[in-house]
C-alpha cells in the first residue's frame, strides 16, 4: 500500500526542528524511518507532515567525555556496530539487515520504544542516560526511567533524543535473542553487563509491554548463585500467536541463563 498524503520538510539543526515541532504539533519526527514508514504504507499512522532530522551532523557519531561515551542519536545501527562501545555493538549486529543496520539510528529505536527492539535491553543493562532536549532546554533521564510503556517513553511530544550516555566502567557484557525468523524482532532478548563496582545488571526485551530490569536474576548473580527459574512472572508476559506469555517467561529463564554463563 502506499502511505496518505503527507508534507516533507528536513531540518537544519536541532533548534530548527525543535521550533518546527512548536509551530506544529501535529509534526511527526523521522529518522531512519524503518518503524514510521511501515506503517505508514500501512495506513497505521497518517501524519500530515513529516520533518528529517536524519541529516543533522550534530547528533551522529561517538565520542568519549569523562567516564562516558556519548552517542549521537543519528548515529547508524552500522555504526555502533563498528564501535567500541560496551554491549551496544553485539547488540547491533543483531538487528534488522544490513540494509537496516545502514540506514536505521540508535536514537530512533530508543525513543520509538518498541517493546521487542533489542537496545531498550542494552541501555538498561549498561544503565545508559538519555539527552533529552526541548524548547525548554535540556534534560537527563536514566534508563530505568526511559521506558514508559508499550511504544512510549520518556521523550515528550515537542522534545527530541539528542544522545545517549553510555557509561565506560563496565567490564564485561553480553546479548542473548531468540528472535522472529522473518521480522528479526526479539520474542525474547536478554542483556547483561559487569560494571567496575563488579555489579551485574540485567534486563529482557521482547517479552513485555516494555523492556525491564530482571531484579531476581541481578540478586542471584551478585549474590555468587547461579540464574535459576522463575525470573519473571507469566501473568506478566506478552501473549501472541508467535509466542505464549508462558513460553516468553521460559525463554527468559533459558536465556537468562546462557547470557550468564557466558559473562563468567
């Protein structure tokens, strides 16, 4: 299908689309594109305008400033591939395509809060911090914050996610997906990261309304025990016809358990 008529315009810095979002608020941001223009073609969303933010130079690329790497919100799945960043490029190797990973932007993905998206885990994990800035100014919000709910999270309608902060004291980290054979989305995924207090966090995607923390799992590692079972509770979990709430909460337990086994 093809998408509803829709007005097009790109910005030309991030003040430029913060006052385009003010003058209109029926705006919708695109980056990538590759969640918006599904279902857009889809008549799922019918924006009258869409405003690119895509080429803006200030928000792609990392760089390093104190104890954290901060990434720019344009920065390409592909890019954070080939970055040295904790966590994030194993991460990456895991979505989409190359055509996705080429085109698509970590900041769009994080901010779209797609509750089977991989880097909600990751950021959760590592305990990355978002940049939020607005007309108002700048804010900073935690991961544990960050996701709101199903495709909501704490970037407000007028506001957009400038970068992510990543911190650099985290000594070792892993991904574990089962994911959808043609969407390459996560039933399940799983992340898990040391920091240099020597502390696990962890936390799934895929499996709820949003990504989370697993606490139970976090208590067990720290304390020296094995993962176990019962990490999540079924009554908790997203049931469809790709998966059952009771398989997704045992694929967190099986997963839960190889991403531990390979952190050591």
């Amino acid at each position: 299908m093809y998408p509803a008529h829709f007005d097009y315009q790109k910005a030309a810095s991030v003040d430029d689309a913060l006052k385009a979002m003010a003058d209109n608020p029926e705006l919708k941001i695109i980056a990538g594109g590759h969640s918006l223009l599904p279902a857009m073609k889809l008549r799922l969303a019918q924006p009258p305008a869409l405003l690119d933010i895509f080429g803006l130079e200030e928000l792609k690329g990392i760089k390093e400033e104190g104890d954290f790497y901060v990434v720019g919100a344009m920065t390409t799945h592909a890019d954070v591939l080939r970055s040295q960043l904790p966590l994030f490029p194993e991460v990456a190797g895991w979505v989409g395509d190359p055509m996705v990973r080429n085109r698509g932007t970590i900041g769009g993905s994080l901010a779209h809060a797609d509750p089977s998206a991989d880097y909600p885990a990751a950021a959760l994990a590592t305990g990355a911090e978002f940049v939020i800035r607005g007309m108002g100014g700048e804010r900073t919000v935690g991961a544990d914050e960050m996701f709101l709910g199903m495709f909501e999270s704490a970037v407000e309608h007028g506001e957009l996610l400038t970068h992510i902060r990543i911190p650099k004291g985290i000594t070792a980290s892993v991904y574990e997906k089962y994911r959808h054979p043609a969407s390459h989305y996560a039933i399940v995924g799983v992340a898990m990261a040391r920091h240099a207090d020597g502390q696990i966090r962890a936390a799934y995607t895929g499996a709820a309304e949003k990504a989370a923390r697993l606490p139970k799992l976090e208590e067990r590692l720290n304390a020296g025990q094995d993962a176990g079972t019962g990490l999540v509770e079924g009554a908790d979990m997203l049931g469809d016809r790709f998966a059952s709430a009771e398989y997704r909460a045992h694929l967190v337990d099986v997963l839960s358990d190889r991403a531990a086994k390979r952190l050591g």
